[in-house]
C-alpha cells in the first residue's frame, strides 16, 4: 500500500475569460457577460514528487481564432504579467 499523500495544494491565478454566460449554462444568461477566473494547481507530494495542473491558455493561441468554434469567437481573455504559469512557479 502506497502511503504518499498531499503535502500542499496552491491555486494559480492564471488569468481571466470574459464570455456569454450561456456558454457555461445551457439556453440559460444568453447575452449575459461574465469574467471567469482561469486557474491551475501545484500539488507537493508526500513522497516529494510534484504534480501541475496548467488549465491556463497562453495568448498567442488566442491570436488567430479561426479554428475555435464560433460561440467561443467573442471570449476575451485578459492576463496581467505575473498570470504567466512560469511566473507563478517562482
């Protein structure tokens, strides 16, 4: 039986969505705008190990939104500096 269990958990702030809320509830806020938190996780290990959850998304995949579908054409992703994964690992 393997005993390594969670040391620590640290929410990243990695940015934030502007969108139409009836992307995130069905037929329900149609025009309705939110701001979402885009966050990941630093999980420590018992045993030492680490595990990252990156739920981020860079800017540079936004560029060009052609390829999205088109109810995730009008999202507008905001990001400050220091909402960079590599910064907030430091």
């Amino acid at each position: 039986m393997n005993d390594t269990h969670v040391k620590s958990l640290s929410i990243l702030p990695l940015g934030r969505l502007k969108l139409e809320q009836s992307i995130l509830t069905y037929r329900e806020g149609v025009g309705v705008p939110v701001e979402v938190p885009v966050t990941g996780a630093f999980i420590e290990m018992s045993d030492g190990e680490h595990i990252l959850f990156d739920t981020g998304i860079s800017p540079s995949v936004l560029e060009g939104q052609d390829h999205f579908p088109e109810k995730l054409k009008n999202v507008i992703a905001s990001f400050d500096p220091e909402d960079d994964i590599r910064y907030r690992l430091n």
